[in-house]
C-alpha cells in the first residue's frame, strides 16, 4: 500500500523493556508514549527498534537508534533530538552472557591454555520455536574447537573443557575468541556473540565469571537508502532515596506558605520554586509538588495558593489560565493523579464505540474522499460535499452529545477533592473579578482546566490516557480530532 504499521521496541542491554503500540498505515506515525525505566548502575546501552507490523509471517526491521550509556551521560539535559534510523544486521542483534574460565599454568613448554566453556544464558532466538541450537567455536593460536550442539535452548550448559597449546613467545599479541552460533541442519549457521581475550592479560590475570558477548564487527553504512529518523527523548537520572526523616525540613519548608498564609507570599520557597523554574522543567517540578502535598494532605490548599499567585497577576480575564505556568501544570496534574478513574468511567464507553464504529466523518472539504465516504455512509449513487458534511455533523453531535451527557451525569462521581478544589477556585476567581462584566469567568476558569487539559485531551489521544491499548486507525483518529476541536 506504500506504508507501513510501525511501532517501536525499547531494549536495554539486548533485553525488551517496552513496546509501544503500532501506527496503522503510516510513514509518519507519532506516539508521544513516555516510560520511566529503573535501571541497573552499570548498564551498557539503551536501543530503540523500529518495526513494521505484518498480519503474516514474521514483522520486518525498518532501522534502529542505539545510544551508549556514555552518550546519554554526556547530556545533563538528556538527548532529545531527530536521530538518525541505523540498518539492522542480524550479525549485530546479539544478547545473553557466556560463563567461561581460563587458566594458563605458569610452568610447562608448550604451555596449555585451558578454557572451561561453563554455560550461557538469555541467548538471542534464531529459531521460529523461539529457542536456538548452541554451541561455542573457541580460535587461539590458528586452532579452532568446538563444544557440542545443546538443542532447543536459549541457556545452554555445556561444561567442556577445551585445551590450546600456546608455544613460547606466541602469548605477545594473540587472542583467544570465544564465538557463540546456532547450528542449522539446512543453511549456514546463526551468529550469537562473541567475546575476545588477549592472551598477554590471561596469563597475568585468568578471566573468570559472566562476560556479555558482544556482536561482530560489520559495516553499518546504508549505501545511500535513507531509512527516516526517530524524535526521542531520553534521559538518565540516578537517584538517591534517603528516610523519610531526612525529608522532613524540605517537606516543612515547602509546606509552610499553605500552613501558614499570613506569612508575606514573595519570600516563600515556593514563590521562589515558581519564579526559577523554567519552562522545560516546569511539568517535572509540578509532578513532584503534586504528589508531596497529596501525601501530606494538603494537595487543595497547594493549588490554591498558586493559583491565587496567578491571578494576582493576571490583568485581562481573557487570558485566565492560558499559560503553562506552575499553577496550570500543577492542577492538570492534581486532575491526571486524583481524577483518572473518573475520567475513565465517564469517557471509555463512547470512545470504545467510536473505536468499533470506524465511521466516516470529515467537515474539511479539501479532505473529503466522497468515493470513500460513499462506502461507508451507505449512500447509493454519488455523493456531495453537502451530504457527507451533514452526515459527519449527526455523527459528531451524536457522539459529542453523549460525551456532555455522560460528563453532567457524573457530577456525584466526580472526585470530591476535585470538587473541593474547584470550588475554591471559583471563589478565588470571582474575588479577583467581581464585576458584572465579568460574571462568566468564573465558569472560563475552571472549564479551561477540565476541558481543555482533561476530557479534550482524553478524546484526542485515548491512548495516552490509558482508555485504549492502541493508538487510533487514521479514520479513527480523524473523528477524535474533530470531536476534540
């Protein structure tokens, strides 16, 4: 068809940390997914598959982005940018660890190089079982030998001991490698890893333990195909988690200015957090605010002491709220935490419908495909732009008017601490704007929040709100963009 069904997969050190879900006929899908990893200390690297999802048969590889742990260190801020997809070799698609043991006696001519081939684990699949066939082929000094084939196994254990003769002053130089394959019956054999020891260090220093087997090295030019490029966004935070008890001052500090509102406002730690948190930051420090205060219970008298700070600022009512300030994050993530059950109740019915209908709806002339529409709208003969333009209309007031009801209906399911806040909010509002003029704008204030950054949202992407499992068909998404707007 020209496109393709993308989806990504994350791995971490060749394992499979995530997957994202797959952009149906697309070459610019777009998935805005966002995962918090924890990691080990000592981790090596982080990849990012591209994949094209086939019905049948096995998905194909589109390219790949491979960033070091040193890479992404070397950007306090983390990476974000347009990378560049890399081709996948399968010789370069490795994972798993061998266990091995080597000795070199001290005395002797020639001396015996053992090499003790323990076991392996978390080997790569290079059958349609899912499993491979192992066995390690060990080269030192111009002599190759092999272990025998463990069959249908991705942790083999072998526990074979292979001898190399090392004659006198062939140590300078010379390395012993230690290559992992999967026998095939038919066709040549699969590449596993490999892991390489210079001989000189053996002697000094007999390697011992799990050694991560590395790829070959191949050639990774793309002879001119452009394979696209992936936007991401990574970043590496290592953490240190302290008792409770040390937090104490910072949470007492924080807390102060709500506890205590008499104390002048300009000089408090928060007014301080909010004027030198910058814009990049901002969605970070508001996460964090959000959940200190909702465990120290005082999450409604948080949001009302920053959005009273901002509506001591706010000179035009029109602009209400309109920026991502501090205060807005910090109530659309107070919504995000408390209210995501709620919305989930009162939004999955009709999306899932929306999802099952896969109804043609499009207002946009210049968009309107009218022999397409013709199928889906069970019109018989040609249709005009008038007719499916007043098709999509009933469609999305269909749609739209089962949203508001379900919204209205729900008044009593609503969370009550979003209830309390908004409440408090409305006063807040119209203590700033009392006059007539301004009446309107305590309703603008708050629907700004539940409708702009809550349900709307929710609608565009369902996926992100965790309402689907997948992103929506370009059909689909069609339809939840003109609902949204």
């Amino acid at each position: 068809s020209g496109s393709s069904d993308p989806y990504c997969v994350v791995k971490v050190d060749n394992e499979v940390v995530a997957r994202t879900a797959t952009v149906w006929k697309s070459l610019n899908p777009f998935w805005g997914e966002e995962y918090t990893l924890r990691l080990p200390g000592d981790f090596h690297s982080l990849a990012v598959y591209v994949l094209d999802e086939d019905t049948i048969g096995q998905d194909d590889f589109i390219g790949k982005v491979s960033l070091t742990r040193q890479q992404i260190l070397a950007e306090p801020r983390g990476v974000d940018s347009w990378l560049s997809l890399a081709p996948v070799h399968p010789d370069e698609e490795v994972q798993g660890e061998i266990h091995l043991e080597l000795q070199v006696p001290e005395q002797g001519h020639p001396r015996v190089l053992r090499c003790h081939l323990i076991e392996a684990r978390d080997l790569a699949p290079r059958d349609i079982s899912g499993t491979s066939d192992p066995f390690a082929r060990v080269s030192c000094c111009g002599c190759t030998l092999e272990t025998a084939v463990i069959k249908k196994t991705r942790f083999p254990r072998w526990d074979e001991v292979l001898e190399f003769e090392v004659a006198e002053g062939e140590a300078g130089g010379a390395v012993l490698s230690v290559e992992v394959w999967d026998w095939d019956i038919v066709g040549k054999n699969d590449f596993l890893g490999r892991v390489e020891f210079p001989l000189d260090t053996i002697s000094m220093a007999p390697p011992k333990g799990w050694f991560q087997l590395l790829p070959l090295c191949s050639p990774t030019e793309t002879h001119g195909v452009q394979l696209g490029a992936l936007r991401l966004a990574v970043r590496l935070e290592e953490d240190t988690v302290l008792p409770p008890l040390c937090y104490q001052p910072l949470i007492q500090l924080l807390t102060e200015p709500v506890l205590s509102p008499a104390q002048p406002p300009a000089g408090t730690a928060l007014a301080i957090l909010e004027e030198v948190t910058s814009g990049e930051s901002r969605q970070d420090v508001a996460t964090k605010l959000v959940k200190i205060f909702l465990g120290q219970g005082l999450a409604v008298p948080l949001l009302d002491y920053l959005t009273t700070r901002e509506l001591a600022r706010t000179m035009d009512p029109n602009t209400i709220f309109r920026s991502n300030s501090l205060a807005s994050k910090s109530v659309e993530q107070f919504m995000k935490v408390v209210g995501l059950p709620y919305l989930h109740e009162v939004l999955k019915p009709v999306v899932t419908r929306i999802f099952e209908e896969k109804k043609y709806v499009e207002l946009d002339p210049g968009k309107m495909e009218l022999s397409r529409s013709r199928r889906v709208i069970s019109f018989k003969g040609s249709l005009s732009e008038a007719q499916v333009r007043e098709s999509s209309l009933e469609l999305l007031k269909g749609y739209l008017g089962d949203i508001v009801d379900a919204i209205v209906g729900s008044v009593e399911r609503c969370p009550l601490l979003m209830r309390v806040a908004f409440k408090q909010l409305r006063r807040r509002v119209e203590e700033r704007f009392p006059s007539e003029q301004h009446e309107d704008v305590r309703y603008f204030s708050i629907s700004g929040f539940v409708f702009l950054r809550f349900f709307a949202p929710a609608v565009l992407t369902p996926k992100l709100f965790s309402l689907r499992e997948q992103h929506a068909d370009p059909r689909t998404g069609r339809t939840l963009l003109l609902l949204a707007k």
